[in-house]
C-alpha cells in the first residue's frame, strides 16, 4: 500500500501543490526523507514521528520511505509536518481514504505531543487547493482567524471547506470515522467571534506571506509604501 497526501509550499508569491507519498521499502529500517527538503522540513520528519509515537502510532521496525513531489521545488517550512504525519500515519494504520474522494491540503507544525500549531501562508495554500478543486484544507484551529475571510469566497458549486484541529489525534479520528464533534471549520469560527465583537481587524497589507530573503523583503515594502 502507499499513502499519498497534499501540502503546499510558498515561493515568494507563489504557492505551489506539494504531492507527499509514504510506502515501505526494502533495507535497513527507519524513516528516509527524500525531494530536496531543507533542514527545517527534514526536522519535521522527526516531529512527525514523535507525534505520532504520542497518539499511540507505532513507527514499526521497517523502511519507510517518503518522497517530497515535484522533486526541483525547494521544500522549505514547518508546514510540511502535519502532512508528512498524516502519509506515515495512514501507511501504517493502512487507512484508505478511498479513491472516489477529493483530495485535502493539510498545513500545520506539529509539536512533539501531537498538538497542531499555526503556519504562515494559509490563505495562500487555502487559495491554491481551491483552485486545483480539493475538497479543502486542514490547519490548526489558531489559523482559522486568518482563514474565515475566505469562507464567503463563491467555490462556482464545488464545496470547499475549511477545517481546523487542535490536536493530531483528533485529525486521524476524522479520518477514520468522518466525525464532525471534534471539527470546527471557518465560518463556525466566524459566527462565534465576528468582528464586531471587538476583534481588531488589520486593515492594512500583509506581508506575511511573502517569503522573500530580508534584502528583497524590505525592497518590496519600501516599494509598496512608496519610499
């Protein structure tokens, strides 16, 4: 069996797809990482797999190898991890999300207990995973305030849902018996904490999302501010 997922990767304003696959292979046992990850991405393999040791998902005493695609696209970030421990986990639970379902972008960091953190870029990947028709994205339940403004987007009659977790468990319960209880998606966030509850809003740009090395960084806000 193998195990396929998405995530999603930013460069500069560009977001591209990012294909994650997980099967067993043949040698000495342990987790390979391979598609030209940085060291940031290839430390979430071993955040993946402590988090998953937590929720009770034994790494068993076997090669897996899990492949980073398309291989030429630098793959930077701690979004990557969530995804990374989603394919292993499914591997090896051997969990068959079925071939008749659309796929889902899922960008969090992991901390070593399973919980899920928030990312930079969400809107981003949201935007790129609507774009390419997946069923939706899967982020930590703290990104779901960046996200709730594109719960109002029109999706032209495909459903396109926004799904936020705390916890790592909770995601592979979903996944196993498609739960709601433990989900809370964009536009329940957005009806309990709307904006005129007193939540600031931030008005202005947002550079967040643009990964740029610092000298191009501050080119492109002095730019943008007219300086």
């Amino acid at each position: 069996m193998q195990s396929q997922v998405y995530t999603a990767t930013n460069h500069a304003m560009v977001s591209s797809l990012i294909q994650i696959e997980s099967s067993f292979g043949r040698g000495f046992s342990g987790l390979q990482l391979i598609g030209n990850a940085s060291e940031i991405c290839r430390d979430g393999k071993e955040r993946a797999k402590s988090a998953l040791e937590a929720i009770g998902i034994t790494i068993p005493a076997k090669k897996i190898i899990t492949s980073l695609t398309p291989a030429e696209l630098k793959k930077d970030g701690s979004q990557f991890d969530l995804a990374l421990a989603i394919s292993i986990g499914q591997l090896i639970k051997q969990i068959n999300p079925g071939g008749g379902q659309r796929n889902w972008v899922y960008a969090a960091e992991l901390g070593l207990n399973g919980s899920l953190k928030p990312v930079r870029g969400v809107i981003s990947y949201a935007i790129t995973a609507l774009a390419h028709n997946f069923a939706g994205i899967v982020v930590a339940k703290q990104s779901l305030n960046e996200l709730k403004v594109l719960d109002c987007i029109p999706t032209k009659g495909t459903s396109f849902e926004i799904l936020g977790f705390d916890h790592l468990s909770h995601i592979f319960e979903w996944l196993e018996s498609r739960s709601n209880a433990i989900i809370m998606t964009a536009k329940q966030y957005r009806e309990l904490y709307p904006s005129n509850t007193g939540e600031s809003v931030t008005r202005s740009p947002n550079f967040n999302d643009m990964l740029l090395p610092e000298g191009q960084r501050r080119a492109a806000l002095c730019t943008a501010v007219g300086e």
